[in-house]
C-alpha cells in the first residue's frame, strides 16, 4: 500500500528554516549516540558469537528494522533507507529516498516507515519498489516510529507527545497523546504502546484502540533510551545511571532493576534472553530472564547507535564508520 503526500509536507520550506531543522536533527542524533571504541569480539560464557565484516549502510546510519531476510538501516545524512539482504549481504543495498534526516526506522502494515526529524514527517514506502516512498506531514517532531496492525505511532520529542498515523489514509489520525516529557522510544507489546519519556525518567502506556494514556507514568531509570517487551515484561535501557528497569507488560509494576554496562542505549529480543547494547564501551550483553543473570556477548565499538535481531543474527549500527555489523551464534 503506497501512502499518498500531503499538500504541507511537499511544500519547500525556507532555506534559513530547512537548514536550522537538519542541523538540529544532526545535533539529535549525537545526543542519541555516545563514544565507544575499536572492534574486536570477546566472551565470557556461552557459546560463540562472532562480529562479521561491517557492511556499508551509508553516511551517519543511526537504526534499524528486519523484515524477512532484508535488513533496513537509515542514513541520515543521505537522506534515505538501505535495504540489505541479509542472504547476501556483500552486495550493494538497495536505497530508498526518505524525508529529511531519518533517525528511526520500523516495518509493518507491509511497508517501511521513516520518522524524518529534519522536515518533521514520516516516510512510508513499499520494500518491493524503490522511489515508492510518501512523505506525511506531522506538525510535530519525528523522533521515533512504532508500527502495529491499527496503524504508526511517531514519538515527538519536546512536544511531550505521540501521534498517530493512520494505515489507510496515512494521515495523521486524532489529537496528539500527551505522554510525558520528550518521549524518545516507542515498543508495541501486550496490547500496549509502550513509550519511554527520556526527559523525566517514566514509560507512559497508551492504549492505541482509545488513544490515551492509561494510569499514571512508570519511573524507571535515568535517561533512558531505548524500550522492547519480551518474556512477560518491559525492558527499559537507562542510558544515564547504567541499568535496565523490568516492569511487568500485564501491570506495569515495577519487576527488577538491572546494572548492565556504563550506557545501556539499545534492546532487542531474542528467544533466549534480552540484548542490551552499551552506547559508551560498545559492548553487546544479554540479560537472561530466568533469573536477570548478566553475560557479556561481543564487544563491537564504534558509535553504535542501534540493534536489531533476526535474518540470521543481531545487526549493530555504527555511525562513525557508517556500517552495520552481524552477530552470529556459533554454538
């Protein structure tokens, strides 16, 4: 389903204006990402996982998403979404135009969506056809984009706000759901949009069939940035105090805090535990549920920025060197 550009988002803005967006897009990401350093592989216990070569994903790649066995990463300083088959990855990537400085990126509802924070849009294009791409305008700050079947949620950063957008019209659809101070990241799980306020330390929990915020904001760590659900739980990677608060995804209760790494930034799931990937060190731990146990994985440096897990392992974005890394299990 290709979205259809509204008249504000293809309207040229000012130079002086467009310039000003982009630049703070930029200032944005280097607030997402912290120093790590160089790349080699290390373990502690478990089996071995091995770092493949970095693959060329463009300048200043900042996220993201699988589908499939196609890796989708955004370059935000091209302006556009790397489509990397994961069969192949040799193989130079297939791109995708994009709206101005994409930071995120997310798959569902059959299409690629972009949250756009240099032209405040999200991108919505067909994987199957390059230059299918739509913009649509916002209003608001792009900074992060969650799909579920009833639609795209975008988190709009110093609005305090997330929008939806509709998969049919792809317009924005309903008033904007106030959730707490610069919501950064976004998580669907147990019937839920789950989403993490970086600038007052809470996760809101919005239920996205009423459009409203349900009970009262969940305090987790400090700075926090990144949010997945798995294993009957909430994870919360708390980039400023070096832990991962647990909240159950049936009450929001408040299940465990976890001390992972200096500057736990990223999450993802996998069928054995909970992957947080350290923003500072540029080391890859996996929680195990079962009892929060904490094992060191790899370590891949760099200014990782981003983690994604399927089509044959955990994919890590690196900025500086404009890559993205697999990790495989050889165990």
């Amino acid at each position: 389903m290709s979205a259809t550009a509204s008249p504000a988002a293809d309207a040229p803005k000012p130079p002086i204006l467009r310039g000003v967006r982009i630049a703070f897009a930029v200032a944005m990401l280097a607030v997402l990402i912290a120093p790590a350093v160089v790349v080699w592989l290390t373990r502690s216990s478990g089996p071995a996982v091995s770092p493949e070569t970095g693959i060329h994903a463009g300048r200043l790649p900042s996220d993201v998403a699988i589908q499939d066995s196609t890796v989708w990463v955004v370059s935000g300083r091209d302006n556009r979404v790397v489509a990397i088959d994961a069969a192949h990855p040799e193989e130079a990537g297939t791109s995708h135009g994009t709206g101005s400085a994409p930071l995120r990126v997310a798959v569902g509802a059959r299409s690629v969506w972009t949250a756009d924070a240099g032209d405040d849009t999200v991108t919505r294009l067909d994987p199957l056809l390059p230059g299918s791409g739509r913009r649509i305008a916002l209003g608001a700050e792009a900074v992060d984009v969650a799909v579920s079947p009833d639609g795209a949620w975008v988190s709009n950063g110093i609005r305090g706000t997330v929008t939806r957008i509709d998969p049919i019209s792809n317009r924005v659809s309903g008033p904007p759901v106030r959730t707490g101070s610069y919501p950064a990241a976004l998580a669907f799980g147990a019937g839920y949009l789950w989403v993490v306020n970086a600038g007052d330390g809470t996760v809101a929990r919005v239920d996205p069939r009423e459009n409203l915020v349900v009970g009262r904001r969940l305090p987790v760590g400090r700075d926090p940035q990144d949010i997945a659900v798995g294993f009957g739980s909430v994870w919360v990677a708390n980039r400023g105090d070096g832990t991962v608060t647990r909240l159950s995804a049936t009450t929001g209760k408040p299940a465990g805090t976890i001390r992972v790494g200096r500057a736990p930034g990223a999450l993802a799931i996998t069928r054995e535990g909970v992957l947080v990937l350290d923003m500072r060190d540029g080391d890859v731990s996996e929680i195990d549920p079962a009892n929060g146990r904490v094992d060191h994985v790899a370590h891949v440096g760099g200014f990782p920025t981003s983690m994604a897990v399927g089509a044959g392992g955990a994919w890590i974005v690196d900025a500086r060197s404009g890559t993205v890394t697999r990790l495989r299990n050889d165990g």
